[in-house]
C-alpha cells in the first residue's frame, strides 16, 4: 500500500467516525475536499512526523 492510500484511507476512517460517535454529518463534497486536501499536504504532514 502506498502512503497515499495509507492517508486517505486514515482521513476517510477519521470522517466516518465523526459520523458514527459524533453524529456530524459530513456532506459528500465536504469528504471529497477533506480527503483532496489531506492528499495534497502529504508531504509535509510526512515532514512534520520525521521532525
């Protein structure tokens, strides 16, 4: 699995428990920008955790 889909795949399972123990509901556009979002910082979340 690349680190990629390792992220998107944390950021996607994140929104779905806000969802389930939260009960906030997180529109389908708000997810697609959300997951967009995390996808593009990538690198520098990746630099921030070697830090």
């Amino acid at each position: 699995m690349k680190v990629q889909d390792f992220a998107y795949q944390v950021a996607a399972r994140t929104i779905e428990i806000l969802e389930q123990e939260q009960h906030y509901k997180v529109s389908e556009d708000t997810r697609k920008q959300v997951l967009a979002k995390v996808r593009s910082e990538l690198n520098d979340i990746l630099k921030k955790m070697s830090s």
